[in-house]
C-alpha cells in the first residue's frame, strides 16, 4: 500500500535514536499513524511542528503493518504563532482534540477543511470567540451535537436580549454569541462560553468514552484567565 497526500502533523514520539511514531490527519485518508526514519535530525525537525501542512507519502506492505511516512513541507503554519502563548496553546489543544476524537484511517474531508479553517480563525480578530464556535462545529461532525437554540429561554428585557438555560436544576445565562454567532463577546462571556463548551466535552463525549481532559487543553484554559 502507497500513497500520497496532504497532511497536517498531530503529534510525534520518539520510537529511536534517529526515528519517530508520527501521526498526521490527511485530506484523503483521514487520521494515520506511522514511522518516520531520520525525524530527528536536524533537516526533518526543522519542520516537524504540530501543525505545520505536510505533503505526506505513506508506505505499508498491509493493512496490518506499521507503515512509514516521508514529508515535504507545504506550509509551515505553526510558527507564525511562536511569539503568542495564547495561541500557541491554543493550536496544540485543538489538534490534540482532532487526534484523540478520531479514529485511525476514516477519511473525513470536512475535519480536514475545518483544520484548514482553523488556522484562519487564528489570525483572525476575534480568534477565541470563532475558535469556540470551531470547537462546537467539530463536536457537530463527529456526531455530537449541543443544540443550544433547543434548550435555551430567549428573554427580552430593556432591549437587550438574553438566554437562559432551560433547566430546574441550573440557572445558567448562556453568551449571546452561541445562540446568535453576529453577536459580540466580552471577556466574560468569552469565559462562559469556554466553560459551557468544555463542560459539554467532558460530560457528553470524553466521559463516555474513557478518554482523558488533554493536558494541552487544561493549559489552553488556564492561558486564558
């Protein structure tokens, strides 16, 4: 089995002295993983950034085998962000939720698209605002959705315009700009927002599915206070 495609870096380990397991998240076939011969040295892992746009050729003798990646740099994304903590923290945990959330060799072509997508929110104004709303449409493709508008109050006071939870149990204002994307954000409701979205990732599909809070998203919160 050979074949080649576009590719953005999930993750990489060392394996031995002078190789890596690396996975990456292709346009065509989805999540694989893989060695890489000669990744630690220094013309390979100058370019070997989480994120950065790979072209990637595979090789495997099967399905079962291990198989073994060579690269090209497209684009090197990820140092564009090195000189911002916020970011940067916020690239890795994002990257980290698509390697975790999905399995090995299923294609999906529009979590690739919202990879791509990704890197434009970053350098956007309103980055963590849209970045939040990445994070629900990535939950959204891969069979979880929220559904806020469904289980919220819309209340009307002084002209201003808020939204309730819907529950007995929990009085809890849900940011505007969840609801109705035109809206803007302060840093509370930014806040809010990240807290109402990870408490749906922990509750409705980490929990679930025995799988961890990432360590890379606990200090992309904490980066955020």
């Amino acid at each position: 089995m050979n074949w080649d495609d576009t590719g953005f870096l999930l993750s990489k380990n060392k394996y031995s002295e002078n190789s890596l397991i690396v996975e990456v998240f292709t346009k065509e076939h989805g999540k694989i993983s893989g060695i890489l011969f000669g990744g630690t040295s220094k013309k390979i892992k100058s370019y070997l950034q989480i994120g950065n746009k790979l072209y990637t050729n595979y090789n495997a003798k099967n399905d079962n085998k291990v198989g073994y990646f060579k690269f090209e740099i497209i684009k090197a994304e990820t140092p564009f962000f090195f000189d911002n903590k916020k970011k940067l923290s916020c690239l890795t945990s994002a990257l980290q939720l698509i390697r975790i959330l999905n399995p090995e060799a299923q294609p999906n072509l529009k979590i690739f698209e919202l990879i791509e997508n990704f890197f434009i929110i970053l350098k956007g104004e309103e980055w963590i605002k849209n970045y939040i709303l990445w994070e629900l449409k990535l939950f959204s493709l891969l069979g979880y959705n929220l559904e806020l508008e469904k289980i919220v109050t819309k209340i009307v006071k002084d002209e201003n315009i808020f939204y309730k939870l819907k529950s007995q149990s929990e009085d809890r204002t849900i940011p505007n700009f969840l609801i109705e994307n035109d809206f803007s954000a302060n840093d509370e409701d930014l806040i809010q927002g990240i807290k109402l979205v990870s408490d749906f990732l922990e509750k409705s599909i980490l929990r679930p599915n025995n799988l961890n809070q990432p360590l890379s998203r606990s200090q992309f919160l904490s980066n955020l206070k």
